[in-house]
C-alpha cells in the first residue's frame, strides 16, 4: 500500500516538477553570465504557479515521509 502511494506521489510530483515555469535563463544562461543565475531571488509567485509550487513543495514531503514508513516497515 505504501509503495503504491510512493509511486503516485512520485509522478505527480515529477509532473508538477515538470509544469513550473524558469525562474533563470536556464544552463546557457549559467555558462555565459547573461543576466546571471540569481537562485535566491525574491520573486513573488502568483496564482497557478504559487498553487503549482505549493504542491511541490507537499509532494516533497510526503515523498520522504513514505520513504522513511517503508523503510521503517520493511
């Protein structure tokens, strides 16, 4: 039960992982300096993004959460 949750957890946290938008001018950007990679940045998130990355940041969690259950369990 625990390894079937595991992997719906896992695609969907891929999925959402996959529909968040770039911050930065991606790994071009890194390697020529354009703009520069600001990792940091206080950028405000609004509407779909912020609902997208507060379920990531969930997913993430829930993710380690069974992780640690299975391995506890065996």
């Amino acid at each position: 039960m625990l390894r079937a949750l595991l992997m719906i957890d896992s695609a969907v946290l891929i999925i959402l992982s996959l529909l968040q938008s770039g911050k930065s001018d991606g790994i071009s950007g890194a390697f020529t300096g354009n703009g520069g990679l600001n990792l940091f940045a206080n950028v405000k998130e609004r509407g779909s993004e912020r609902v997208i990355s507060n379920l990531t940041m969930i997913l993430g969690v829930l993710f380690f959460v069974l992780v640690i259950a299975i391995h506890i369990t065996g």
